[in-house]
C-alpha cells in the first residue's frame, strides 16, 4: 500500500460504460473537486490488445494485411478512452496524475500497474458476464480481487430499470 501522503488510485479504463462508471464513482469516493492538495493520486490504466493477439480468432490468408488497419483502430480507440477519461474527470475538477495505455493481457497489464505505482486501491467495472461468459472471456476483475497486493474495488453499473417492471 502507498505510504502516507502517496496514496494511489489505481483505475483501469476500456471503452466501456461500466470502467467509465467505475472511473466516476472512483472520483466521487477519493477525491475531492477542487481541493489544491488531494489525497489521493490518479492513475488510469488502458490495457490496449495487441492486433495479432485480437487477430488470432481470425487467422487466415490475408490476416498479416489487416494486422496495419488493426492496430490503427486500438491506437484510436486508445486515444478516445483517454479524450472520456480526461472529460469525466475534468467534470469533477480532478486531474489525473498519469494516463497509461500498455499492451498486453488487461489482467497482467493492471497487476503490474497496481504494483508499479504502489496502488492503495485498484478500481475495476464489471461487465457483470454470466458464469459461461466468464469462463471462456475470463474476469480481469476477479483475477485482480486474488492476486493483487491492494485492495480491490469492483465497481457494478446499475442495471436499468424497465418500464415494465414498474407495474409490478
């Protein structure tokens, strides 16, 4: 864990509603909008695939030609994490310290940051994937929850209520 006056929020951020929820309710809980000397430092972590990693399910002739178009699309998607990361946190008057994008496994990638930066907390969405999702996807987040040295906060996305359900 930090030491006293570097305390770490480690958050680890994809192009998806539930890490950028994350991210939010990261803000809410360790920061303060405007305060001059936070408690708290910033990371956020974008773990960005590698093309011939994402390619594998795909591999044939003419993989090697789409591997360039690839790897612009996860450079691009890269730059618009940061570009939401930057405007959720500006919109809670927070500065991120750092704004990581690293390539490779989201669960190694996020490990070794939490270590990296002697995290006080890791924050992780959860795509709240069934038990046969997860087997096959895996879960970063509950790899994390057992093998980080930090705490972990999983962060659930409400699910929507449907207008159905208030009849009942």
């Amino acid at each position: 864990m930090a030491s006293g006056s570097e305390r770490v929020v480690v958050v680890g951020v994809d192009d998806s509603s539930h890490s950028y929820h994350a991210l939010g309710t990261a803000l809410e809980l360790f920061f303060t909008p405007f305060k001059t000397n936070p408690q708290f430092k910033l990371v956020a972590i974008h773990a960005r695939l590698t093309a011939s990693h994402r390619n594998l399910l795909f591999a044939g002739p003419g993989t090697v030609d789409i591997i360039p178009l690839v790897e612009q699309d996860l450079d691009k998607t890269a730059e618009l994490v940061k570009k939401k990361c930057t405007k959720v946190c500006s919109a809670k008057s927070v500065e991120i310290t750092s704004f990581e994008v690293i390539e490779g496994d989201p669960r190694n990638i996020m490990l070794e940051a939490a270590e990296r930066h002697n995290a006080s907390v890791l924050v992780l969405g959860s795509h709240g994937y069934g038990a046969v999702k997860r087997v096959f996807l895996g879960s970063v987040s509950d790899y994390l929850a057992h093998h980080a040295h930090c705490s972990v906060m999983i962060v659930k996305k409400p699910k929507t209520k449907h207008a159905s359900d208030d009849k009942h």
